[in-house]
C-alpha cells in the first residue's frame, strides 16, 4: 500500500463520521416534506455540534440554541441541565466536536474545496479567531441575560437560516407572511459565510462560532483527541505550518482534532487517543476529576429540577429568531 493511500485513510474515515453525525443528527426526513419539526422525546437531549433544533430533520437540540434559551429564562430556573450537558462535551470530546461531529464544519469544509483562490493563515486571522470570544459574550450570554432574547440564534447563526429558515418558510405560507428585514439580514449573512468559506477555511468556525470557543476552553483537559508524545516531538513545527487553523501547537484551543498532523509528523509522535496517566499529568488528572464530579452534579440537578422537560418544551416550537421572525 503506498504512502498516499495510507494518508487518505484518516481523511475518509474523518468525513464518513461527519456525514454519518449529519444524517443522524437529521434523520426526520418526513419534516423536511411536511415544513414541520420532530417533537418526539428525543427532542430533550443536545447534539454535541451546531445544529438547528428547528430544523425539519432535527431530532435532537442545539446545544447553543438551548443555552441561550435558558439564559433568557434564568430568571425562573438555573440552566443545570444544558451548563451540565456543555461541560460533558467538553471535558470528553473539546473541539474534536467540532472536527467530527459538527454539520456546519462539515458545510465550509466542502465549500472550501471549491476551486478558488485560497486565504491563508497569517496574523490576521490568529486576532480574527478571537472574534468568537466576542461572539459568545455579547450574543450567547448578553443579549439573553439582558434582552431576553436569544442574540446569536436571532441576528447570527447561519445554521438557523440555512437547516431551519429556509426550509420551513419554503413549505409553510403563514410563516412566508411574517417575513420581514430580519430575515433578509440573516439570508445575508448566510450567503456572506457561505462565499467566504469558498476561500478562507471554516471561517465562520475559526472567527464567528461561539460553540467552538465554548469548546476550546477545555483543550488542557479533553479527553479524547488529537495526542502529541512530547519527549519525541522535536518542535520543527511541521505540523502547524500543515495546519489551515490558526493553531500555535497542535491540540490547542484552535485545534479542530482533524488529524491531518499525523501524517506529516516526520517523528510519528501524534496521535489520536487519550492520556489519561495520572503520573504524567497529575494536576489535569485532578481538574478532569473535580469537572466530572461538577458534571454529574450539574446534570443530577438539572434532570430532578425540570431542565429536561424545560428544554423539550422549547425545542418541540419553532423557533421564530432561528428563522429570522420577530
């Protein structure tokens, strides 16, 4: 077998597990047909990647979708279940979500192959990927505390326009009524990302996604990833300049986990797994300990408090700000 075709194996094994998280992910074909969403039981459970919950095909909830939605009703109840549900993504899987298992990344990976000139990383970009920062604080967590509404999902989040907007509004005449400069700003926007990821790599991922910058805070303790052995690692820096992210080291809070490094490693000392020795990295060890603990307890007091039958509550009703209304 020749080097190459060793090489695209991590590469096809990679989009086969994208395809397979968006087809699951939007598996209620009927809804597609009808212009109406799933509201089975299902519905009470978080995907890990970005995906509409108003979506036609959606059986699952938008993790972010339901933290903003809980954030605007924290006045009445505490966001246990989904603060829970976040943390456990993280702590397990970090931004390999965001490599595997996100549709949208999935979306500007296959526009980026379009045959066009290509944006490369240079310092630019590395100030622009902590636009998501900015992102998640004003529109993920401002806006809902104190305009009551969810601010990405309403003015932002292409992946509402594109899997839920466009979608319901083809199929559904009321909701053509209610149309108004909202949703042309989002039809906008969606187009905006959807040519700039023609030419600059996941760009919404590396600069807008306030998922991805919720997941990279847990790059130090992740548990599943993208591994270096960093007593052979002799620091060439192969596999960052390979990288189209804006990394500074693989595994990073950039790093999406693709696996591309792994083959142009000339000393083969990254892989994908876990490293869970705690002699070798006894404060992670401890800080994944205290985070797990957090975790069940979030989620004991989430599930025993409502936030199950709360979030099933939101994600079985269109979202209206998804599409573009109100």
């Amino acid at each position: 077998m020749s080097e190459e075709t060793k090489n695209r194996k991590p590469r096809r094994v990679r989009r086969y597990t994208q395809l397979m998280a968006a087809v699951l992910y939007n598996c209620h074909v009927t809804g597609f047909a009808e212009g109406k969403i799933y509201k089975g039981n299902v519905k009470s459970v978080c995907v890990p990647g970005l995906n509409c919950y108003s979506c036609p095909g959606a059986v699952g909830s938008c993790p972010l979708g339901s933290l903003q939605s809980s954030l605007v009703n924290v006045r009445f109840s505490a966001p246990y279940y989904i603060l829970g549900t976040l943390l456990l993504f993280g702590l397990f899987l970090g931004r390999f979500i965001c490599g595997f298992l996100c549709p949208v990344g999935l979306i500007q990976e296959l526009l980026h192959k379009i045959p066009s000139p290509k944006l490369k990383k240079n310092r630019v970009t590395r100030v622009l990927s902590y636009g998501k920062y900015v992102v998640l604080a004003l529109f993920v967590i401002a806006v809902p505390l104190f305009q009551y509404a969810p601010g990405f999902c309403k003015y932002i989040c292409p992946s509402g326009t594109f899997e839920a907007g466009l979608p319901l509004v083809f199929r559904n005449k009321i909701l053509q009524s209610l149309l108004g400069r909202l949703f042309t700003f989002k039809v906008l926007i969606l187009v905006l990302f959807l040519v700039l990821c023609v030419f600059c790599f996941r760009a919404f991922c590396r600069f807008v996604c306030p998922l991805g910058a919720i997941y990279s805070f847990f790059h130090p303790v992740s548990v599943f990833g993208v591994k270096v052995d960093t007593d052979r690692c002799t620091h060439c820096n192969a596999c960052v300049n390979r990288c189209p992210m804006d990394i500074r080291k693989v595994g990073d809070r950039e790093c999406v986990h693709c696996g591309d490094c792994i083959d142009i490693c000339p000393e083969k000392c990254i892989r994908y797994g876990t490293d869970l020795s705690p002699k070798k990295h006894p404060a992670v060890t401890a800080l994944r300990i205290l985070l797990l603990c957090l975790v069940i307890f979030l989620l004991a007091l989430g599930i025993s408090g409502g936030g199950v039958k709360a979030l099933w509550q939101k994600a079985v009703r269109i979202c209206y700000e998804c599409i573009g209304i109100g």
